[in-house]
C-alpha cells in the first residue's frame, strides 16, 4: 500500500449547510411558547379556511430568530394543511432584498404560482389583484411573511402595508385568502404609519426577548450536533462561545457565526478539535475589539499579568483558567523580567481592573467544581495576537 501524504485532509465538520443562515431547524430551542402561540393565531387555516384573515407582526433586535421562527411555523403549517386538504402556501419575502417595493415583492410571490409571469407590464395595484385572482382560481390560501418590513416603510410609508392589509375589504362574501405575518426589528418603525394600518398591525405582536447565555448554548447544542462530528466541540467551549455571543449581544446569529468560523479556523491549523483559540480568532476576525493604545497604556504589572495569562491560554487547550493559575502564570513572567511579582490581593485588583477594561472575563466556577473559585477568560482576543503586542509594549519600555 502506498502512502502519498502523511497529512490527513479531514475537517471538523460534518456538514457545514447546518450553520447556513438559511438552514432551518425542526427544533427551535426556547421559542416553542411563541410558536405555539403563531399556531393559534393562524388556528382558522385549517379548522375554517377562508373565513377570516389574519394579521401578525413579530418583532425583536437582529438574531432574536424571527426569520427562522417565522420559517419554521410555515413549512410546520403547509404541512398540516396538506394533511387536510387544504391548498395552503407559506411565501417568505425579504422587502430589503426587494428595495423596498411592493411592486417587487408581489412580483416575487406571483412568480411562485407562474415561475414565467411578465417581468413588466403591471402596476402593483395589478399585481395584488392578480395575486388574489390566482389565489381563487386554485382555491387557494397564502400566508405572506414579509421580511425587514422597515425597508417597505422606507421606501413606500403607509401605502403598501395598507393595500396588502385591505385587499380583501371591497370583496365581501368572498373567502379571504392573504394573511400576513410581519417582521420588524423596530416597533417604533409603525409610527410612522397612519393610525389605521398601524393599529391593524399592532393587534397581534410577537415580540421576541433576547436570549440569554444558557438559551444560546441550548441552540449551540442541537447545532453542534448537526454539524460537527462528535469530539470536535467540548462542552466548554460550547459555553464559551455562547458567553462571548450573549455578552456582545445575545445574538444567535453571531453565536452561530463565531462557531462556524471556529471550526474554519480548526480545519486550516489541522487540529481535529474546535480549541478556544480558534474561538477568539474568529471572534476577532468578526470585529476586533482589543485597542493597541488600550494596551500600552497600562500600569507594568498589569502588562506582566496579562502576558502570564496569554501565555497560559496558548499553551493550553481549556477556556477558563483559575486565578490561582493565572498567578502561577504572573510569578513566571515576572522572573523573567526580574520583578518582584504583587501580592495576592494587589493581582485580584489587577484582575477587576482588566476584566473592568473588558480584556479579561470573570465569572465564580460553577456547580461541579469543588470549592468556589474565580475563572478567568479571554473573550475577545487571540492569546497569540495578545502576547505579541504586550511583548512590543513590554520591550519598547525597555529601552
Ligand atoms: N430558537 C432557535 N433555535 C435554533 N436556531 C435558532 C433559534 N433562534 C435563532 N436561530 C438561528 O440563529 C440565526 C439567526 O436567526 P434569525 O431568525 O435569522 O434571526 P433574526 O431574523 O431575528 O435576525 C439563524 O441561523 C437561526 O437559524
Ligand atoms: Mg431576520
């Protein structure tokens, strides 16, 4: 048997698609309540299809999961009305990759009926009527989420969500067949809306909350499941990309991001395991964080700690290191630059101080640690990166 290259081309993942953006999953961790509550509100589609229309908005700040959550109900929903005979169609259309334009976005919901409708021709007053004549034609009900709904504003004001919202008004009698499930990151958008179509709007609201750290490693979970192979994410660091994502802005979005750069950083250094280095990495690479002037500036004991804790994070696999390690680190770099290393309770102050400037991160060790201690941990910046750079300061202030 020949062997052409020692070097084993294998990757972390086991499929990448898991973390797409717009991968939907079946299961949508701590936001079963809201979807329960969808599924009530939209209880007429199948139980008397035709008889009323439905209005909902769903709002929360970016990564909150209103796209996926509003996905996930539809194609949950479609499902439920085939089962039962009813011609029901869940379309998704985001009004900013339409420019804002109504006349876009029927468009785009037209040509999921006939993929050769004309591109011209029509106004989008001809375009909402045709869309509902097709709807009757089939005998068919259409849920219509849009997207960003901040852009329709910005491009048409009132108008636009006024004529989606009445369309069926002048048909009396008539199965209403277009329900609408807004999504919007800004409830104080609306106001700029006449009364009218606001309070239509207003009637149902979704609002979703930020999620917290332990929601937010609940949704690293399932995905880490689904998209790496098993050994390649450690609990730990699971953790610890759902801390750095829930301290920016407990967007799962950018958890979701973080995690798949880190398994990119993971492929391309060969490692066969996502290591908290790759974490920072990626977390830098999405926006750094970390100040060169932040660094020079600090007292000379607080650089020699800080270096001591880089230098730990390199050497090691783990996320978290004691304060005792931490001083273990310290007295070792002070040696080397002939100092005297601080007392304890002096390198604690140093501890608040860094934490304080958001270089370090301390938190007290959980339930399955014996005793309490402080862990410390470096959210944002590569310990490599970090190392370099007080190894410049550290020199230059030598000389
Ligand atoms: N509860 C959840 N369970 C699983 N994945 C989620 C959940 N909430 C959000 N996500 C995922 O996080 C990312 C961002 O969600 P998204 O719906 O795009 O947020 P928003 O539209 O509010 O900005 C997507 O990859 C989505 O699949
Ligand atoms: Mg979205």
């Amino acid at each position: 048997m020949h062997s052409f290259s020692r070097r084993r081309y294998f990757s972390v993942f086991k499929d990448e698609s898991k973390l797409d953006i717009n991968y939907i999953p079946l299961h949508l961790p701590h936001r079963g309540s809201k979807l329960s509550f969808l599924n009530l509100l939209f209880r007429f589609v199948v139980e008397r299809p035709g008889k009323m229309a439905q209005r909902v908005l769903i709002t929360g700040m970016v990564g909150t999961g209103k796209t996926v959550l509003s996905q996930r109900f539809g194609l949950n929903k479609v499902k439920e009305a085939q089962d039962k005979g009813i011609n029901l169609h869940y379309i998704h259309i985001n009004c900013r990759e339409c420019s804002g334009s109504l006349f876009l976005i029927l468009q785009r919901a037209i040509v999921k009926f006939y993929p050769n409708f004309p591109r011209r021709g029509y106004s989008a007053d001809e375009l909402l009527h045709i869309l509902i004549q097709i709807l009757d034609e089939r005998d068919a009900y259409l849920i219509l989420a849009i997207d960003e709904l901040e852009a329709l504003i910005r491009g048409g004001g009132s108008d636009p969500i006024y004529k989606l919202t009445r369309v069926q008004e002048n048909r009396l009698g008539a199965p209403q067949r277009l329900s609408l499930i807004c999504i919007l990151r800004e409830p104080s958008h609306l106001e700029t809306l006449d009364s009218s179509t606001r309070s239509t709007l207003q009637h149902n609201i979704i609002h979703l909350e930020k999620y917290s750290t332990p929601q937010l490693r609940d949704i690293l979970y399932d995905r880490v499941a689904l998209a790496f192979r098993s050994g390649a994410v450690s609990e730990q660091n699971i953790e610890f990309v759902a801390e750095s994502a829930a301290s920016d802005r407990g967007d799962s979005r950018y958890a979701i991001e973080l995690l798949w750069r880190a398994g990119k950083y993971a492929d391309t250094s060969d490692s066969s395991e996502i290591l908290a280095e790759h974490i920072r990495k990626a977390s830098v690479s999405i926006y750094p964080v970390i100040r060169k002037d932040q660094i020079s500036s600090l007292k000379l004991h607080e650089k020699l700690l800080l270096l001591g804790i880089a230098r730990r994070f390199k050497q090691t696999k783990v996320a978290y290191i004691s304060i005792g390690e931490a001083e273990e680190a310290y007295a070792i770099v002070c040696e080397e630059h002939n100092k005297n290393p601080r007392k304890h309770t002096q390198i604690w102050k140093y501890v608040k101080e860094l934490s304080a400037l958001g270089i370090l991160k301390t938190e007290i060790s959980g339930i399955g640690q014996r005793g309490k201690t402080t862990l410390i941990s470096l959210p944002k910046v590569p310990a490599s990166d970090l190392e370099k750079e007080l190894k410049n300061t550290l020199y230059a202030g030598r000389r």
